[in-house]
C-alpha cells in the first residue's frame, strides 16, 4: 500500500538535440492520496539536470498519477527553478512528451 512520504529515484542519462551528454537525477515524494473526490495520487517532483560541463537545471513539479498504473494521469510542466553555471539567474519550464516508442522527449524553455 502506497503512503504519504513514500519516495522513488531516478537517474537517467540524455543527449540533446545538439549531441550535448546529461544526466537527470530525479525525486518523486507522495504528497497525496487518491480518493472518491481525487482518483489521481499527487507527486511532487524535483530533478536535476546535470550537463558534462558541470552546468546544472533544476526542476520542480507536482504531478497526478493515476494509481492503478503509476503513469502521469495529465500533462506534465515542469517549473526552471534554479541553475548553475551557465544556467544561472534561468527561469522557464519543460514539458515532457511520450514518443510511441517509449522515450520521453523533454522540451525546454529557457528564460534568461
């Protein structure tokens, strides 16, 4: 049985459109549980991208899952929150996209 607090991490390694090598390291805690009012589970999410130069992206979310399959019940925003490096001072978000084949495709939009 799932509970509030319950945690799962993730690394994961990516190449941008570019040939640029990353790494996402991610963060998922159970902030809320599914209901008659609310047949989602709500997840808070923060991640990390990690790029070779050392330049980072993190990334803060909150997203409904449907329990009985534990996949994104909605669209999926992820909020800019902070960088380093030359990603510094960044603000904007990334939206993730399911290909048919089973990898995600990850859209940033960077504000400076």
């Amino acid at each position: 049985d799932a509970h509030i607090g319950d945690r799962s991490t993730s690394e994961i390694a990516m190449t941008t459109d570019g040939g640029e090598q990353a790494t996402i390291r991610g963060h998922l805690t159970l902030v809320d549980l599914a209901d008659a009012a609310d047949p989602d589970d709500r997840m808070m999410g923060l991640s990390t991208i990690t790029f070779a130069d050392g330049a980072t992206i993190v990334l803060a979310d909150i997203r409904d899952l449907d329990p009985a399959t534990g996949r994104i019940a909605r669209r999926c925003v992820r909020a800019i929150v902070g960088g380093t490096g030359r990603f510094a001072g960044v603000t904007g978000d990334v939206t993730r996209t399911y290909e048919a084949d089973g990898r995600a495709t990850l859209t940033l939009a960077i504000h400076r």
